[in-house]
C-alpha cells in the first residue's frame, strides 16, 4: 500500500493483525523526523477532533502519526475499563511492528502517545519491546502497569489535570520509571471551548516533548 507522504493530510490504512484489518490514519512527512503512534480503543476514536488537532501539530513539525484502532467493534462492545490491557498491548506491539516495515518509516525512532488505559498498554509494549524512544501520556492509569515501570526506559512525558500531580500514586511511579520522566499540568476541559484548548495544550506539549527526543539515527551526534 502506499503511504501519503504529505505532512497537510492524514491517508487511511488497514494494519492487519491477528486475521483482522484494523483502520487507522498515517501521515509521514518527507524527512519525518521520526513517527508517533496514537493507540485508541474505541471505533473512530482515531478522527477524534482531540487527537486530530494533536497530530496536525505533530505534523507541523515534521514527525510523522498514526493514529490506530486496536479493538473490533464486538470487542469494544463487550470490554471493561482495564479487560482489555493485554489485548491491546499485544496489538499496539503488532501495529508497531507493521509500521516498521513501511518503506516510508524505515529507521524512523518511534514515540507513543495514549490516555488512560491506552497509556498503560502504550507503557506495557514499550516496555516489552525496548524500542520506543518517547512516550506522552494524558490522565495515564499507572496503576495498571506498576510492576512494569522500571522496563520502560524511554523519556515519558506525563500529562495530568490536578490533582494527578501531586497523588503519591503519580509521584512514586515517576521514581519508578527507568527513564527520563517529566510531569506537566494541562488545562480542565469544560465545555467545547475548554476541550479546544486542553487539547491545544497537549498538543504543544506532545510537540515539544518528541521534537526532543524522537530523532533520526543520521542526526544524532557519534
């Protein structure tokens, strides 16, 4: 299949894995400076207007997206809140996978972004494939992953409303995570002029965050 390569549009995909064909949106702008996968799991979720504005903004600054659904529209149906964690894991690690063998993103550094529990399944495969190199995460449920915190050696950025902050359950997963680990209060979103906002904020902070850390082996000093 071939892939868009224009940073201004998002091109539609099927990423086959375990014998179904999960949609998802991919971007990778000429010289991406590496690609961020935005894992959901509810149907559609991935044209949401939230993580939409998110990926333009990634876009903008030359670092690729794909925005994936990881559950069928049965398993969305019939999932918990937590249920799922393995599941999605399991397909986030094969969706990455697929990703890689793109001709578009070989070499590429690879960041994952997710919220609540699509971030601990996004620390879970970070943190089983070792090849992750930036992670954002808004509102993450850490309690799903805690005995995995200290596999995750990528720089994590975690987004928070407060009182996230300041819970002793946040503070002491940071000392836990293996990696380079920052913490950012965002805005509440209240209404749609709040969401627009809020989602603005993590979209800068996202930018920042992977313009940091996400660059091309070639680019990086000896």
């Amino acid at each position: 299949m071939t892939l868009t390569t224009n940073a201004a549009s998002l091109g539609d995909v099927r990423v086959p894995i375990d014998g179904f064909e999960f949609r998802g949106a991919l971007a990778i702008p000429v010289h991406a400076s590496g690609v961020v996968v935005f894992a959901h799991r509810r149907g559609g979720s991935r044209l949401s207007s939230r993580h939409a504005r998110i990926a333009r903004e990634l876009l903008s600054f030359g670092c690729g997206t794909l925005l994936l659904d990881l559950l069928t529209t049965d398993e969305q149906c019939r999932s918990a809140d937590h249920a799922d964690l393995e599941l999605l894991t399991h397909r986030l690690r094969e969706g990455t996978e697929w990703l890689r063998a793109q001709p578009e993103a070989a070499g590429l550094p690879i960041g994952y972004f997710g919220a609540q529990v699509e971030a601990a399944a996004a620390l879970r495969a970070a943190a089983a494939s070792g090849i992750i190199e930036a992670i954002v995460l808004r509102a993450a449920r850490l309690d799903l992953v805690w005995n995995m915190l200290d596999q995750v050696h990528a720089p994590t950025l975690l987004l928070f409303d407060e009182p996230g902050p300041t819970h002793p359950t946040t503070r002491s997963a940071m000392a836990r995570l293996g990696g380079e680990t920052q913490i950012e209060v965002i805005l509440s979103a209240h209404g749609l002029v709040g969401g627009a906002k809020t989602a603005e904020e993590v979209a800068q902070h996202a930018s920042r965050w992977f313009g940091q850390h996400l660059v091309p082996q070639r680019w990086r000093s000896v």
